[in-house]
C-alpha cells in the first residue's frame, strides 16, 4: 500500500516536473518572433494628469531610450513602414488638487500589430466592396501595471513603465531564442 502511494507520488511529481520543463523551454509568446523594430505611440492623457505636469511626451521619450537600450529599433512618427506598434496608455483618477491627494493609475503597455481579415464564404461576416479597408490592429503582447500614489509622489510610474518596457524586451529575446526563459 505504502510503495503504491509512494509510486504514485514520483509518478505525480515526475509529469508536473517534466510539464514544468516543457514550458519553460517554450518560446513566451511567438507574437514577438522576429520583433525588431517598432513604432511608440502613448495615448493622450487626461485633463486631471496634464494637471500634474505629466506629458505623454515624457512617456514617449522615456519609451523610446529604453526600448532603443534593449535593442529595439524605434521607427519615428513620420517614418511609414508598417512596423509593430508599442501602445502605451496611462489611465488615471486624481484625488483631488493638493500634494498629498490620492492618484489611481494603471498604465498598460501593448504590442499592436496590423491585421487583415481573410475573405471566407462565411455567412456571418462579409467584407465590404471598398477598396481600401480600414486598418486593423491587433494586440499581440500586453502587460499592465496599477498603483495608488500621493499626488507628490507620481514619478513612482517611471518605475513601473520601465518594469512593464523591460518585460517586453525580455518577452521578445525569450521570443527569438536570445535568453533562456525563466
């Protein structure tokens, strides 16, 4: 009885070892599989935020030497190749107006890529006669961060923009074989 239970438990932990194994050698996420240059975009921020001096042109430079660090290429903004976009969105609700007033933010960090839909016989869905469909894009790689800060202390998203930028740069080498997965 006692070698049966005890079988049983190798056997267990031998197909949770061996699964555990598979997944850390498979690739993150094949989306990132070849991803070497991008383009950034940051949304607009909301009134209340460009209220405490934050720019999205702050993020977007901050984007842009830290991905340029881990080796991507950033596109400019005029360039028009159709690379990937880095979408970067800061969400947010302010407290109040003095120093010490609460902030709520969640600042998610997004791989788009451009996408066409097939034409199929399908009933249910049917392209339509214009010539040039409107883009489509799709979101291939997404992270998130949220925290609640004093007004005074909102620099505190540096960090997290720079944690969630550094979770893509090791997503994407993990992607390409660069790195071993973790």
């Amino acid at each position: 009885m006692k070698q049966g239970l005890i079988c049983g438990v190798v056997a267990l932990m031998s197909i949770i070892s061996a699964g555990q194994s598979q997944a850390v050698n498979a690739p993150v996420n094949r989306s990132l599989t070849g991803l070497t240059a991008v383009r950034i975009v940051v949304e607009d921020l909301n009134r209340d935020m460009q209220a405490t001096g934050l720019r999205k042109e702050q993020l977007y430079a901050l984007a842009v030497q830290q991905l340029g660090k881990d080796g991507f290429a950033v596109i400019g903004p005029q360039d028009l190749t159709k690379a990937p976009i880095v979408y970067i969105r800061l969400s947010s609700v302010v407290g109040g107006a003095n120093n010490d007033a609460p902030v709520s933010f969640y600042l998610t960090v997004q791989v788009k890529r451009l996408a066409m839909l097939a034409q199929g016989t399908s009933s249910t869905c049917q392209a339509t006669a214009a010539s040039d469909p409107p883009p489509l894009l799709a979101t291939t790689w997404e992270k998130g961060s949220m925290a609640m800060v004093n007004r005074n202390e909102l620099f505190f998203y540096i960090q997290h923009i720079m944690n969630l930028l550094g979770d893509l740069a090791t997503d994407q080498k993990q992607a390409n074989g660069l790195t071993q997965a973790e």
